[in-house]
C-alpha cells in the first residue's frame, strides 16, 4: 500500500506540474486577449482537473485501507503522521513528494489568484467601454 501511496503521489505532482505550466499559459493567453487559445486552455485544465480527482480518490481509498491495517491513522491525520508508520525508503519517498506538492499547490494558488485579477480587470475595462459607447451604465450579471 506504501508504494501505491507514493505512486500516486507522483501521479498528483506530475499533473499539478502540467498545471502550473497551464496557468502560466493562460495568463499570457488572458493578456492578450485571445478567447479561442483561453477556450483550449481551459478545456485542458478540466482535463487536468478530472485527473486530479481521480488521483486523489485513488489517495484517499489508500488511506482509508491503510487506517484499517494502521489505527494510529484517523480521518484528521496528517501526511506527516504517516511517516513514522511506514517503511524508511517510503518515508523518505512521501515527504519528498509531498513536500513538492505542497510547493506545487501554493504556486497554483498563486497563479490563479493573477489569472483572477486579470479577468477582473478585463471585465473592468469592459463595463468601462460598454459604458463609454451606450452612455450607460453595464453591471456585471
């Protein structure tokens, strides 16, 4: 179970790495305003995101078979709770991979957070211009 734990791990770092690759994408794409390269994009991204779901469903399944061999292990446990139960070399093996996820998560925290202000923006200067050319006033639905 240890070594399917850390697999899956790997799997949820190496589709948080494409993420990130994607997010930093989708800024340049918000940038310059190009909707169809946005639509790819963001169709990759819920690609991505599924995986995410599969992954960390597969995670929790392991987790719960492992609270059952383990009753140290609770619903409220920690990663790092789990080191002492397992093998050294798996030990070693999960804090890397979860250390990089961590590291991976609040990058794309980061990342979405800019892509948020630029989509905020860009509506921004919509309702300005909608406004200027209606001598109106557009609020956002």
């Amino acid at each position: 179970m240890w070594q399917q734990l850390t697999d899956v791990m790997k799997n949820l770092n190496m589709v948080y790495e494409e993420l990130i690759v994607l997010g930093k994408k989708k800024r340049s794409v918000l940038v310059a305003v190009n909707f169809s390269e946005l639509e790819q994009v963001l169709e990759k991204e819920n690609r991505l995101a599924g995986l995410v779901e599969k992954y960390e469903q597969e995670r929790q399944k392991i987790l719960h078979a492992l609270s059952l061999a383990h009753k140290e292990i609770q619903k409220n446990s920690k990663m790092e709770d789990l080191y002492p139960l397992c093998p050294l070399s798996f030990a070693e093996m999960l804090k890397k991979e979860h250390g990089e996820l961590s590291q991976k998560i609040r990058q794309i925290r980061e990342i979405r957070d800019a892509n948020k202000f630029l989509v905020t923006s860009a509506l921004s200067a919509v309702e300005y211009h909608l406004n200027r050319l209606g001598n109106t006033t557009v609020q956002p639905s």
